[in-house]
C-alpha cells in the first residue's frame, strides 16, 4: 500500500462507541478507532452525532492528540486487523483500544524526527508547544522546507502490546513519511 503520513498535522486519533452500533453475536457495541485532522478532533465526533443517521450520539473513550494521527490510526487499525468488524470499527474492549492507541502514539512521538530548518529560530511559543506534545527539539524550528521521518519497526514493540500483532501492523504499512 502506497499511503503517506504527516508527521505534523493537526488533530489527534479517537476511540469511540456507539450504544446502537453492536456485534449481532454478543450485543457488545463495536469500537470505532478514527483520526482527526481538526485541531479539536472532538468536533469530528460532534459532527458525526449530527451529521450521519445513527440513533443515538457516539460516546468518547479516549482522544489522544498528536499531529501524526493518520499514521497512529493506521497502525493501530492494522494491529487490530483480526478484530476488524468492518473498516474503522473493531470486537475489542474500549479500554483495549484506548491503551492501544496510546502506546502507538507514544512509539510514533518516540521514533518521529523532523530535522530542523537551519534558517528558521524556534520562538518560546513554538518550544512550549513541542514540549507539550513530548517532542525534543533545539533552537530551530521545523517549516515546510525541514525534512521529517518515522522509524518504527518490527522489534520495537511497544510495552503492554502484542509483540507478534505489532509486527504483523508494521510488516502490513509502507512508511512514506513527510511533513
């Protein structure tokens, strides 16, 4: 698969339910693991309470901010491959979701680096925010000219996950990453 991933997007990946939206078999709601590119990614679920026909509001589990949520989500969909119920919903427990997509998030911030433009400080505002999200950083600031990457891989497993279901999701995505 050819999919590309920004490493500095704005929004974050959610873990969801819906009291309506069960598994037929044992009437235990189906999870929805889904990304945002909204800076609230709440809006999105606001949005979609609204906005699709479903009897009743999806309840929210967990949010987890982080610019790379479309990567997050990817992975976190391909750990769950053998639970997927149908696209972006999954037979897991919300908490197991949430922890999931939490420790993915926490690898990506881990194993993402965006090589800074030498031609362009860093103000404290912009410092405060890299420190807000866990990034690293030095005195320059990233810009659309300032190369990104992420190097997840097999062996790096991380805590608390299934060490084969996160190598079978990493064997399963191409990483193209670009800011």
């Amino acid at each position: 698969m050819n999919t590309q991933y920004n490493l500095l997007e704005e929004g974050g990946v959610y873990v969801i339910w819906n009291p309506c939206i069960v598994n037929p078999e044992t009437k235990n709601p189906l999870i929805k693991i889904g990304r945002s590119s909204k800076e609230e990614p709440m809006e999105r679920i606001e949005y979609m309470n609204k906005e699709t026909p479903v009897p009743a509001d999806f309840k929210v589990d967990t949010i987890t901010k982080i610019p790379a949520n479309r990567l997050v989500e990817r992975v976190a969909h391909e750990y769950y491959e053998e639970e997927c119920f149908n696209k972006e919903f999954f037979l897991v427990s919300p908490q197991n979701a949430s922890s999931t997509v939490e420790a993915i998030a926490d690898e990506v911030k881990k194993r993402s680096y965006v090589i800074s433009d030498k031609f362009s400080p860093m103000t404290d505002e912009e410092k405060r925010e890299m420190m807000d999200y866990g990034y690293l950083f030095n005195d320059r600031a990233a810009t659309i000219y300032s190369d990104s990457f992420c190097l997840l891989n097999e062996e790096n497993c991380p805590d608390g996950l299934d060490n084969q279901k996160w190598k079978n999701a990493i064997k399963n995505i191409k990483l193209e990453v670009y800011f």
